[in-house]
C-alpha cells in the first residue's frame, strides 16, 4: 500500500500532544489588541486543543503527525 499524503497546510498548523491529542493555536491575537484585556491577552497566548468530534477528520490529514 502506497504511503498517505500529509496536507501541508494543515501540518503547518497542528501539532501532536504527548498523549496524541491534536492542538491548534487560537485566534484573536493579530490586531486590535489595545481593546483587549492584558489577561485577555495571555490566555489567547495558549495553544487549544482540537475537539474530539473533529479530531478524527484531521487525523486524516496529517496522518504521520
């Protein structure tokens, strides 16, 4: 069986836990940011987790991730 193609875009974008869980970075972050709360802020800082309904679509994208 020929090997699986990884979508190049959506490698860029996620990363694999430890555990196996797929996470993604936030958004909000990119402008208009003297609006937002500086806590606000630090907690768009944080990667999110990918959840788990469409956990199993991505994994097909990124099958060697």
């Amino acid at each position: 069986m020929p090997k699986m193609k990884t979508k190049r875009g959506a490698a860029k974008r996620l990363k694999r836990t430890a555990s196996g869980k797929l996470r993604r970075a936030g958004g909000w972050k990119q402008h208009k940011l003297e609006k937002k709360r500086p806590s606000r802020r630090r907690r768009l800082r944080e990667a999110k987790l990918i959840d788990k309904v469409d956990e199993r679509r991505l994994k097909v994208l990124v099958p060697y991730l």
